[in-house]
C-alpha cells in the first residue's frame, strides 16, 4: 500500500512539475501571432484551392463568394461552430450532420437524440389518437425546419454527401471530401456548383448562358445565369387583361398591374352603363334582379340551379326540398310546405320536428341519458347540452411529472401547461418551455465574449462563453511600458503580460556607445540557491524563474585598431580593444637588402624618427643565410660571398661545353660566355671543323661548325637524264631539287620511241592470230571426235526408227551455233 500510494504521489509530481514547465515555456515564448500567421496563410491557400474552379468561371470575380467565405471561416476558426443541442465545440474529427435549411452543424449522436426525442414527444398516444397513422416530422433545433421520419442521419457524410466518413486531411476544410461539390442550386437552374466540397449555401450560378429580357424584345444576350432575368426598360407592351389596352410599364416580371385606364361599362344585368375601371368589369347597379343575381341574394337553404335566362336578365330558379319543388322567378321567396322537416340535427340522432321552415333547424332538446366525458357518472339531460362530472383526473401528463387535475377529463389529457424551469445546458437560464419530456431546447440567449480592451465582440450561445476563445483584436495594445522606453512597440491587444520588449536597450555604456542589444529589463533569470535539500533522498525541484533587470553586455561596437607590426587595421570589439598581434610573419627588410624578418608580428622600435616604417628594427632578427641573388644569364655558380647587399662579383671560374656539332669538348671562362653576345657565343662555342651533318638531298654540309640548321643551298654537281634515258647532263643539286632545270627528249628520242611502239604492235596482231589458228584447230578434233560416237551407236541399233526433221536436221543447225560459242569463250 505504501509503494502504490508513494507512485502516486510521484505521478501527481511529475504532472505539476510538467505543467509548471510549460507554463514557463509559454511565458519565455513569444506572441503568438507568428502562429497565427502561418495559420492564416495555410487557411488562405486552402479558400484559395477551394474557389480556383468558381473563379476561374467568373475571371477571378470572388465577391459572390463571402457568405460561403464567411461559413468556411467559423469552419477553420477555433470555438466558432458550436452544437446548439449539447453546447459544444463541434471539432474536426468528430462526425457531423448539416442542416439544409439554416446549414447549421451539429454532432451527429446529438442531432439523432433530438430527432427522436422530437419524434415521440409529437407523437405520444397521450396527446394524439391517431398514433402510428401519420409520419410526423422533427424539426432543425436553429431553424425549425422540418424533416420526415426517414431523413433522420444514420450515417455521417462530407458536406455534398458524396464521400461516407471523409478523411481528416489538414489541408483541406474541415468535414470535407475535397471532391467537386456539383450540388443543385437552389432555384434550380439545370447547373451543378463547382466549388469543392464545403459548408454553407452554394454561392450564385457562374456560368454564361444567354437570354433576353422579360418582354422577349431585345436580342439576346450572354449573362451570368444567376442574373439571367433583365428588364430592357422599355414598355412591356403586353395585352393587359380588360383586352383593350397595353401594359405601359417598363420590361418587368411576372404578371402586368391591373390596366389603370377608365373605360364605359356595362353592369352584370345590363341596364346601366357606367365610367369605370378597366380593371374591374364588373359590376352591379342598384336594380334588384342585379343585386339577386349577382351578388348571390336569392334565398338561401334550398338547392338552385339557373333554368333560362329571359330577356330582361331575370334568372329563374327551381326550389327543391323534401316535399315539392317550385319554379319561380329569383326576385320572389320560395313559400314553405307547411310539412314537417324531418332533418337530422346536429347532434346525429334526432331529427327536426317543426314545420318546413327558411334557415338552419333549432338544437335538440329531446331529453337523453348521457355519460359524463370520463365514464364514471350518468345523468339524464337535453341532447344538445354535454356533461361534465366534477370528478378530477388524476392521470400523469406527458411530462410524466404533473397530474391532469382537469374535470371529468376524456383520458386524453392536455399536454402540461406548467413552466419546465430546469436549468438549461448554459448553467446561466432556465426552459422557459411548458413541462415536458427530454431535453429540453438550446438557449436562444447569445452572449458577447470580448477583447481586453472591448473593442472586439463576438456572439456566442449562452454556456459557451466560459470555452471559447476570446476573439482577435485588431486594435494595438494600450498598456503603458513596463520597461525604461518611453513608448512599447506596437502589437495587438491581448489578455495578460505584454510581450517581452524587442527594442533595443540604448543605454549610453562606459565607453560613450549606446547598448545594442534588446531590451533586458524584464529578464526572467533562473533562481538557483534557495532551498538546499536536506538528504539525497530529496528530489530536486524544479528552477524557478525570477524576472529581473540584467546588466547590459560588453561592448561589441568595432573599434579600428592596428596591429603591433602595422600590417593591416582590423575593427575589434570595443571591450577588447587593444594592440595585438595579427599572427603574420614581421617582413620587414633586414641589413641584408635580400631578406625580410621571419619573427611573428611583433613591437619595432623606431631607431630614427625619420627613418623608413618598411626597415628592420632591433627586435628583428640578423640574416644568416648564403647569397641567393640570381646570377648572370648562362652562369651556373653561385656567388661565394654570405648574403651582402649590392651587385655580387664577377665569375672566374671555367665552363666546359660541347661545340655546336657536339663532337668537340671546350674549355670557356664563364665570365667571357656570360658577357658574350650572340655572335661572340657561336663563336666560342665553334670547334672550327667542316659540319658533319647530313643536309636533306644527302650530301654533307660544307659549311665550318656551326649553330642552327644547315643551309639548304647545295652546290655539289649531279648527273640530270632525259626522261627516256639516252641524254644526260651535270647540274647543281639545289636547282635541281627546286626544279629549276629540266632535260627533255630531242627528236632522235622521239623516232626511237616511235619505232618501239610498232614493234609492240605488230607483235600483238601476230600473237592474236595464233590464238585464232590454235582454237580453229581445238573445233576441228572436238568434231571429228563427235562423228566417231555416232557411228558407234547406230551400228547398235538393231530396229531402224523413222527420224523427225528436226532429228535429221539439228546436228546442221547445233553444230555451228555451239563453234560459234566455242570460238567467243
């Protein structure tokens, strides 16, 4: 028992410290209008999704859209849509139903308790008889706009009724499918609304249709169809219904106004004629077959029908009753039988006992038995007269709390005529209603939930008052600041602290700027300290927060200040400002005039006030590296002295190199090489012997050794031939290789060739004709061959047949055709 009560004392422990935590989470944070922003743009691009089918009909004209607008705004606002039946927040998860008439949301468990509460109380058998034979309606509890018994919501649906218990999706209106409305409008024009899905009225039909004015006078034209009835504003011109004139009114609606002109009429019998309106054509004059006839005077309590009518209008009519029937003019009474009556009294039973008479018959006042109206007593009594008993009823009445108390009551009981006064669901008035069963009605009382200022009010149902959420006020907060400005920055009323200043603080510091940064009067600083625990079994609470002013922070206004080597000028916070050490190396130019100082940035004392800031002082260091000065162009050696300011000296030492053939090795001073110029350098590096090089035509280059390529100018003699080869000639080998010179054939050349060329072909003509004798030989034997066979063959044959022509003869016709082929192959 005492570890379970201990784990729920650590529990409850924890709650609070968990609420206190984010209590103080809420006070550190800041307004919450950030929020409120972001809420506002998401619930902005949903509207927007929602209207971009309606809009894009309309050209993006949404000013039809703001009762719509204003429905899907209580939609997403928080506390706005209440159920009127239990007094509560309706939330987006939870199911709804939507009334068609007013498109008030309820909770659907609610709106089904209420209809059929609604449902027994119309139709209880002690307040009607006829139970069970009528469907008696229920009726919206904002609106009353009634409902048959069927319509009564079993399933929760979007608010178009496509989709049955629509997803919760945040970026779509609440109870919403998200699909194309496509509702009916409402008066129906054969368009659907193109909305999405979404609550309210469906705004007025976009589309264009065309159509002419009311008179059908002017031409049509294109218009939106929730405006497509328009008056042309000239005269209707339409036949009024007196049949003479023309409605003169400008193009309307609906039926022409009676016709205000005067016209000469005649009265219903057709005596008199008279100025009148033509709106009212008839009339009666003051004759009395006119006033019999037309105003219904005749005399009453017999059936009429109208037999003839004579010349002068005078209607005659036949009396018919029990007894006998007359036929008289309708100016004269019709006369009584002097029979008895004999119709059945009012009370059903009896009949008249008096003679034929003119109007309705007397009561019955025959005396009856009669039972009283409960059942319980019976007195004799005229037939015309109820009785009543003074015998009290002492049934309950339908509100099941109250007797009836109504004498000698029939057992069908009043509904209770008393005051329920049972305190409504607002906890602030009572039902005003008489007694009754069940719920009792929402409180139509409204109440007004203010800002703080009171600028900003909402409406809301009595109850809800103490749940909703204050509503957002635009006017800018008032309070006088709580800090040392003079005037708060500018934000909207709100209920308890203001917000943290954000101001900047502007305090003049020590070092003459001003603070910069926010306003730390009211600095909620954690309070540490205060309660040391008396053991390790004591839990630490958690940190309270304390709001206090705070120093203001060191200055960070940058200062420009330069470094201890004077390299750069760097700005540093005010607080720390100082000579520093910017980490570069010192570069100042030491005794040397080569190198410069390698120590880290650091403080130079000036030897000379005159002297140059670029110099080395005594703190620097003392170079002791080699001479590094580049040498002369071509020399190799370095210089032999340690690094000295000036000119280094000259080079003595020998350089061996190759001559420029590199078949030769020499020996040169550096100094003469490096002083040297080109010419004086092809010179020295000369062997002085014949280039060994091989130049292009392939002889060698005649020139001394030398630098660069060879010349191409051979001048050695070479032998030049005809192209036929009989004459030949010596000439230099550059011209020729340039073609320069050329030695072409002489006529004793030409008539060699000319003779060679015969020869050949002569030789050709012969060989072709050996060919012809050989192949003429080769048909000869292949026939002399092919005779032999046949031969051969008829020798075997020991029955001679009869040959066709064409046997006899192919071998003629065969045999030169295939030496022909022979000879071409």
């Amino acid at each position: 028992t005492e570890l379970s009560s201990q784990k729920k004392f650590d529990e409850i422990k924890k709650a609070n410290q968990a609420a206190a935590k984010k209590l103080v989470e809420d006070q550190l944070s800041s307004s919450s209008d950030d929020d409120d922003e972001d809420a506002e743009g998401k619930q902005g691009k949903i509207l927007a999704k929602t209207f971009t089918i309606y809009t894009s009909q309309t050209d993006g004209d949404a000013s039809e859209l703001e009762r719509t607008r204003q429905y899907m705004n209580e939609a997403f606002q928080s506390g706005a849509m209440t159920c009127l039946i239990c007094i509560a927040s309706v939330k987006r998860n939870q199911a709804v139903w939507s009334c068609c008439g007013c498109f008030c949301i309820f909770h659907l468990p609610c709106i089904q308790k209420w209809a059929k509460d609604s449902l027994f109380l119309v139709s209880s058998p002690l307040t009607d008889d006829d139970f069970g034979k009528k469907d008696y309606p229920w009726p919206c509890p904002k609106c009353r706009f009634e409902y048959k018994r069927s319509e009564t919501p079993t399933r929760y649906y979007c608010y178009c009724g496509k989709v049955e218990d629509p997803a919760l999706d945040p970026w779509l209106v609440p109870h919403s499918c998200g699909q194309v409305c496509e509702r009916e409008f409402k008066p129906s024009c054969g368009h659907k609304c193109l909305l999405l899905c979404h609550p309210g009225p469906c705004p007025p039909c976009p589309k264009m249709v065309t159509t002419t004015c009311f008179c059908k006078k002017a031409k049509p034209v294109p218009r939106r169809c929730s405006a497509k009835e328009w008056s042309c504003h000239l005269p209707c011109g339409r036949m009024l219904p007196c049949g003479q004139h023309t409605c003169e009114n400008p193009c309307h609606s609906g039926n022409c106004k009676p016709c205000p002109r005067v016209s000469k009429q005649q009265c219903i019998c057709g005596r008199r004629t008279a100025e009148r309106l033509c709106a009212s054509p008839q009339w009666q004059c003051d004759q009395v077959s006119c006033i019999a006839c037309g105003s219904g005077l005749c005399p009453s309590g017999f059936g009429r029908s109208p037999e003839k009518e004579t010349p002068q209008h005078i209607h005659i009519h036949s009396l018919k009753c029990i007894c006998s029937s007359f036929t008289l003019p309708c100016t004269e009474d019709v006369p009584t039988c002097g029979d008895s009556c004999d119709k059945v009294l009012e009370c059903g039973i009896h009949k008249c006992s008096q003679r034929c008479h003119r109007g309705p018959c007397e009561v019955c006042r025959q005396e009856v038995e009669k039972q009283c109206r409960c059942g319980k007593h019976i007195k004799r009594m005229p037939c015309h007269k109820p009785y009543l008993c003074e015998t009290k009823c002492t049934k309950i009445r339908d509100c099941q709390k109250h007797q009836c108390k109504r004498k000698c009551c029939s057992g069908n009981c009043p509904p209770c005529d008393q005051v329920c006064g049972r305190t409504l669901g607002c906890r602030n008035h009572k039902c005003p209603s008489g007694c009754h069963r069940g719920s009792c009605y929402p409180c139509p009382e409204t109440v007004d939930v203010k800002c703080n200022c009171g600028k900003t009010v909402i409406k809301v149902p009595c109850g809800r008052e103490r749940t909703t959420k204050p509503p957002k006020c635009k006017q800018l907060c008032s309070r006088p600041p709580t800090c040392h400005h003079p005037t708060q920055a500018k934000h909207y009323c709100h209920f308890g602290r203001c917000p943290p200043c954000r101001q900047s603080c502007q305090k003049t510091l020590t070092c003459g700027h001003l603070c910069p940064v926010s306003c730390h009067d009211e600095a909620l600083v954690k309070q540490t300290g205060l309660h040391q625990p008396a053991g390790p079994w004591e839990q630490l609470s958690e940190p309270a927060f304390i709001q206090t002013a705070l120093p203001c922070p060191p200055c960070e206004v940058p200062v420009s200040v330069e470094c201890l080597g004077q390299h750069e000028v760097s700005p540093l916070p005010c607080h720390s400002a100082g000579p520093y050490s910017c980490k570069r190396l010192c570069g100042r130019l030491l005794a040397c005039q080569n190198h410069t100082c390698m120590k880290e940035c650091h403080h130079v004392t000036k030897v000379n006030s005159n002297a140059d800031g670029k110099k080395a002082g005594p703190e620097c260091l003392q170079c002791e590296e080699e001479c590094t000065k580049p040498r002369p162009s071509g020399c190799p050696h370095r210089c032999v002295l340690p690094c000295h300011p000036g000119d280094c000296p000259s080079c003595l030492q020998m350089l061996k190199i190759k001559c420029h053939c590199k078949l030769s090795i020499l020996y040169i001073e550096c100094l003469k090489l490096t002083c040297a110029n080109v010419k004086e350098k092809d010179l020295l590096t000369s062997c002085k012997n014949q280039c060994p090089k091989e130049l292009p035509c392939g002889h060698r280059c005649k020139e001394i050794c030398h630098s660069g390529g060879c010349p191409l100018n051979c001048n050695q003699k070479v032998k030049l031939r005809c192209p036929c080869k009989r004459l030949k000639k010596e000439l230099q080998c550059s011209k020729v290789r340039e073609g320069q010179v050329s030695l072409e054939c002489d006529a004793l050349c030409k008539e060699m060739k000319r003779k060679a060329s015969e020869i050949k072909e002569a030789e050709a003509k012969a060989a072709i004709e050996e060919e012809k004798r050989r192949q003429q030989a080769e048909l000869e034997a292949f026939e002399n061959r092919l005779r032999g066979r046949r031969k051969n063959k008829k020798r075997k044959d020991e029955v001679e047949i009869e040959q066709s022509p064409w046997q006899k003869y192919k071998n003629l016709i065969m045999l030169p055709m295939f030496g022909v082929a022979v000879v071409m192959l």
